[in-house]
C-alpha cells in the first residue's frame, strides 16, 4: 500500500501550490530529463514522458520510463536510485521518503522530498516493452 504523500505535504505546511513548489517542480522536470537520459541509460528517452500533475499532491510529477531491449528491470531501477542520490536529490531534506514496488508488469518508483522551503512528490514508472 502506497503512502499518501499528500497527507505528509499537509503535515508539513504544503497545503497549496506555491510559486517555490512550480520553480521546484520546473527544476525536477528539467533535470530528471537531463540525468536520466545518457548513453548508460536503461531508459528509451523518445519514448519517455514527464508530466507535470501540480493539483496532484501524491504525485506532482510523473515519468513513464520504457526500457531499452535488453535492459532489466532491476537494473534500470538500481540506475534510477543511483541517478536520485548522485544528481537529483536535494541536499538537505527534511523529509525524503523513496518507496518501490511491482506496478502492471513494472516497477513503480515514489519519491518525496521535503526541504525547509519546498517539496516535490515524484512517481517513476520503469515499464517493459520486450
């Protein structure tokens, strides 16, 4: 069962969209874009979507992340919490809850990261196309 991140947003004062939580937002989308899509990727980047959801406080971001033939799916998801750690977590969160589970045949990445001054709530789906 999945957390309900918009319950823990609340909790911590992120009752709204504020114009830090769209820069955040922007930020996150920009960067997982630019991180997740090098020549050591798992991931078929024509094919990957990111959608920005800002009236969706349990996931204000979502990414559909096709895999490339040949790649397993705990390899890509081993990639993608490497590329979380190296490259797109905040530096200090007060808050950062990573959960994962089997999804349609795929796996389901959920993040949340709260900082003093903002927040994002992410969901990365790894889907097999083989």
């Amino acid at each position: 069962m999945s957390i309900e991140y918009a319950i823990i947003l609340k909790d911590h004062g992120f009752t709204s969209i504020t114009d830090d939580m769209h820069h955040t937002i922007a930020a996150y989308d920009h960067e997982i874009n630019g991180v997740l899509f090098d020549d050591n990727s798992p991931f078929i980047a024509e094919t990957s979507e990111t959608l920005r959801q800002p009236s969706n406080f349990n996931c204000l971001i979502s990414c559909t992340l096709p895999l490339k033939p040949g790649a397993s799916m705990y390899e890509a998801t081993g990639y993608l919490i490497n590329m979380w750690y190296r490259w797109l977590r905040q530096k200090s969160p007060v808050l950062e809850n990573i959960e994962t589970m089997r999804y349609n045949g795929g796996i389901r990445v959920r993040v949340l990261t709260i900082s003093k001054h903002t927040a994002c709530s992410i969901e990365f789906i790894i889907i097999n196309n083989n």
